[in-house]
C-alpha cells in the first residue's frame, strides 16, 4: 500500500536542505538502516546539487510505500522540474529507495525542520557510518590477527612437513643404501657358490687355474698371476701348457713367507684380515692383492690387479674365502693326480706281455681313462696252457682306483694258477666266481675266457658277463659271439659256465675288448659293437697279416675320436694264420 506523497518545491540552496533534512527525518523515524539512510542522503544531496546546477524550480516526490504480507516498507525519492525550466526529469534516473522496517510517524516530513537542526542530524549520520567504520576496522583487525596467527600456523605446519619429508627422504636413502648393500652381499655370495662350485668339480689343476682366470677377470680383477710351489708336479701331464709365473711381486713373496693376505698399493687399503704394503714395482698404477693358497699346507700365492682404483672391503673378503677354497680344490687335485697315477702304474705293471704261439698272431691295447678316477678295473692276458693251448683273456672289475687294481691283480693271479691243470675257460670262470664272492664280496667283475688249440680250426670261449666278442671271417664276413653270458663273477648265487664253440680257420680274427671301448652315455651298448664290427669288416687279410699292431690302432681309432674315454680300453686282437 502507497501512502500520498509528499512534495517539496525546491528553488534554492535552503530548499535543497530543508528538503534533505525531511528525508532524513522520515528514514530515521522509520528505523531505516543507518548505511541505506547514508546512502540514501548522500544520493540525494548529489542530486539536488546537480538539480539546483542547472537553475529553475524542481520538485522533489517523497513516497512512503507501507509494508505488505511480512515484507519491509521502502521510501522512494525523485526529483523533476517544474514548467518549462528545464527539460524533462534528471537524466531519466530511476528513484532513490531506502527500506523501512517500520511505519514513520504520522507528522513525518510535513513537520519543518531548521537548517541548523538539519546539520546537527547530518553529523549523527556521519557519525553513525564513522562508528560503522570503527567496527569494519576493528573486525579487519581481528580478521588480520586471526590470519596472520593462521598464517604462523601454515608456516609451522610447512615446517613440520619439510623436516617430516626430510626424515622420511632420510629414511628412505638409508633404505635404498641398506638394500644397495644387502644386495650387493648376496650377489658376492651368489659369485662365491657359483665360483666354488664351477672350481672344485674339476680334479684338474690346469682345468681350476683356467676357470678361475675366466671367473675372476675382468670384473674381479684386471689380471692375476698363480704362483705355484709345486708347479713342475702340478703341472698335468694332458697340457703342458700350466700357467706359471716367472717374476713375482713383493706383496706375493711376502704372502708366501707369512701366510697372511698382503695388500701392495700407495695408499693403505685397510681390508680386513689383510696387511698393507708400498706400491708394488710390477703394478705401480694398480694395486695388487696377494693371497695365500693353503689346504693343508702352503701350496702357493693367487696374485690379483685390482680392475679399478681400489679393492673394496668386501670385495677382498670374498676373495680371501675364494683363494681358501682354491687351495682346497688344488690340493683334492694332487691327491686325486697321486692316486690315478699309482693306479695307472700299478695297472700297467700287471698287464702281459703277449706270447708268440705258432699259427696265431696278438696284439693288444691298454688305454687309461683321460679323465675321472676310472682306472684300475680293466686287463687282459694271454699265456700258454701246459698242453700248448693258449688262453686269451679279457676282464673289467667293477669300481675304480687302486682297490680295483689291487683285485684286479688277484683275479689274474688265480686264473693263471686254475689254467695250470688244464682247466677249459668255463671250469676256470666257475672257480674264479667262487673266489671272488669268497675273497671280496662287494666287489665283481666280468671276463671272457678263449682257449686257442694249434691245428684246431675253432675257438672255445666262455663268458661271465662281459660283452661278447666278435669274429672275423677270411672272407670279411662279421659275427658276434652273442651266446648268452654267465652272471657276473662274485654275484652271491651258485653258478656253473658254460664252454661255447665258436669255428675260427685260418685267416680269421677274433676281438676281445671292454665295454670302454663301445659304450656311450645315453646310447648303450649295442651301437657300440655294431661301429666296431663295421671298423673290424673294413680290414684286410692281409693288412691284418701284415702288420696287426697297425690293425689294432685302426680299429680304435674310428670307435674313440669322438670319446673323451671316462672310463678305461681294453682290446685283444687274435688272428689266426697257417701254420
């Protein structure tokens, strides 16, 4: 609802005022907010100032529109000429409004108000927005003290984070260096099993200085020298070529006389458990580590040329633990080398040197394994009977090394002393069998006995196990003697061989071997005797005639060129010609 305005002719200055002060009175008796009355004046005293800048007679609207349903009442103010002395209303403003929380009383703006109460009632309004600023001020000041407090906060806080970031970069890197160092550690001990274990399955002391070379250069060191004591003996008879060292530094000298590890560089290395020593001459750039090999005794110095700067701590401890191990393998590598070379003495020095019997030419080979303990087990023999038959004999003991030797040794002792009465070779094979399982029941063997009779176009042979033998007609037809075996001689069962007959006319030949000679790993037995009858079918009478030492070699060389022969090779060549 509007109430009827009130109007104020405005012509001069006083008007203006007089005007303004009822406004004012009017916004103030309504409890009109004192920001909006201060906006309200202020609007309206620019007015009336432009109003009264351009001359003539205005009039001034004061409008006082009531409260409705709840909502504030508003005051409206506008201004607008009067006659024709000016031009339509003030630059088409809209009107100045003013919100009224409550009705303004009834004498409102109609009561006059003086110029001087006016000015006194304009200074309370200033000083109402005054004390407004005084408050905005005071809260800005609060509200600066709140965010310069909130301000230290962050900064604490920020402070806190970074030394929490640096404790946990902190963490971190002592984490990753303990996990650099952790697994550092296992490679070196991942390197040691592997070196130790690429190092002692060897028995060759050529074979462990080689692999120890290719293990340890270049990431270990730059270069190593093997000062051996003992390097005539240690050097293996299969390659002379050993490594030797023919200068030796003073750090390797040093490392023989006190057995201690000695580090040669020109600054001190302080390794663990090893003593520093001046810059060597023979590696004034790089240091040297000279560490002693011992077993059980002093065996010789594994010198190293650092492949960098310096040798690390350890680093030098694994070297120290591998030099150790190196030592030991060396040393099971002598002892092996002793004991295969008395075996291999002890094994030639049992085998028979071949009679000459009329009618019937021999030949023989005794080949040592080239590598293992696989020495000892094989022989062969070939003597006269007291009737002028002649035995030839083939065996293999099982076992190895110089016990088999030894039984090896007793065999053919006892199978020369039951040939004395003319035994035929089955009768001799049963009584070796009861022999053996009496004299050594763990042990066993295999032999072929063949009995040769001069004038007698035919062989009798027997067999305790071995592979059989093959026959060579003049012809050059091949046959193997593939009647079945007997048991294995010392087998704890009763056992009686029996004598076979094989025809043998002149020109014929007939081998004796060891399963050295025709068996392969993974392949058996089989392609083996079939290889050597096809070497043996590819002979000539007369070469055979001729020369049968040359016969015996050309049959083992087409069987063995491709065999490092890890166990030994026994072969007795017989061949019969006319009287």
């Amino acid at each position: 609802m509007t109430v009827s305005p009130d109007v104020w002719n405005i012509a001069s200055v006083a008007d203006a005022a007089r005007a303004r002060a009822a406004v004012d009175r009017v916004a103030t008796g309504a409890g009109a907010p004192t920001l909006e009355r201060a906006r309200l004046l202020t609007a309206l005293t620019a007015r009336l100032r432009r109003c009264l800048g351009r001359g003539g007679e205005w009039e001034l609207l004061l409008h006082v529109r009531q409260s409705v349903g709840g909502q504030a009442g508003r005051l409206e103010a506008s201004l607008s000429p009067v006659g024709q002395c000016a031009s339509g209303p003030l630059d088409e403003a809209p009107p100045l409004t003013c919100s009224l929380p409550h009705q303004p009383a009834q004498d409102g703006p109609s009561v006059a108000t003086s110029l001087p109460e006016a000015l006194l009632r304009a200074d309370e309004n200033t000083a109402a927005v005054l004390n407004l600023l005084d408050e905005q001020e005071s809260l800005v000041r609060l509200h600066r003290e709140e965010l310069h407090q909130t301000n230290q906060g962050v900064l604490a806080l920020h402070a806190d984070l970074e030394a929490a970031a640096r404790a946990q970069r902190d963490l971190l890197e002592a984490e990753r260096t303990a996990r650099a160092e952790a697994e550092r550690a296992r490679r070196l001990l991942t390197f040691l099993g592997d070196a130790s274990a690429a190092i002692t399955s060897s028995l060759s002391h050529t074979a462990i200085l080689r692999r120890l070379s290719d293990i340890l250069v270049p990431d270990y060191a730059e270069h190593l020298d093997v000062w051996l004591f003992d390097e005539e003996e240690y050097a293996d008879h299969e390659d002379d070529r050993a490594p030797r060292v023919r200068e030796h530094s003073a750090a390797a000298v040093a490392a023989a006389r006190t057995g201690r590890p000695q580090h040669a560089a020109a600054h001190p290395g302080a390794l663990p458990g090893v003593d520093d020593l001046p810059p060597s001459a023979l590696s004034p750039e790089r240091p040297l580590l000279a560490i002693p090999l011992v077993a059980q005794r002093l065996l010789g110095v594994l010198t190293l040329t650092a492949p960098g700067p310096r040798f690390d701590e350890d680093t030098s401890v694994m070297l120290v633990e591998l030099a150790r191990r190196v030592g030991v393998a060396l040393d099971h590598a002598h002892r092996y080398q002793q004991s295969r070379n008395t075996a291999e003495a002890l094994q030639r020095a049992q085998l028979t040197e071949l009679p000459t019997p009329p009618g019937l030419l021999l030949a023989a080979r005794y080949l040592p394994a080239t590598w293992g303990m696989n020495i000892g087990g094989d022989w062969y023999d070939a003597f006269l009977q007291p009737d002028g038959s002649l035995l030839a004999v083939i065996g293999d003991v099982t076992g190895h090394g110089l016990h088999a030797a030894v039984v090896m040794g007793q065999l053919r002792t006892a199978l020369r002393a039951y040939a004395v009465e003319n035994a035929t070779p089955g009768e001799i094979l049963t009584r070796l069998h009861r022999m053996l399982g009496h004299l050594q029941p763990d042990l066993y063997a295999t032999a072929l006995i063949a009995r040769f009779r001069p004038g007698e176009p035919e062989v009798v042979w027997a067999s305790a196990g071995h592979p059989p033998a093959v026959v060579r007609a003049a012809d050059g037809r091949v046959r193997v003697l593939d009647a079945k075996p007997g048991v294995m001689l010392g087998i704890p069962l009763h056992y009686v061989y029996t004598d076979h007959r094989a025809d043998l006319p002149a020109g014929s030949s007939l081998i004796l071997y060891t399963d050295g000679l025709v068996e392969r790993r993974g392949q058996g037995i089989d392609p083996g005797i079939e290889r050597l009858s096809h070497a043996l079918a590819a002979l000539n009478t007369p070469e055979l005639e001729e020369d049968l030492d040359a016969a015996a070699d050309a049959l083992l060389k087409p069987l063995l060129y491709d065999s490092e022969r890890d166990d030994d090779v026994c072969l007795l060549l017989c061949h019969t010609v006319a009287p």
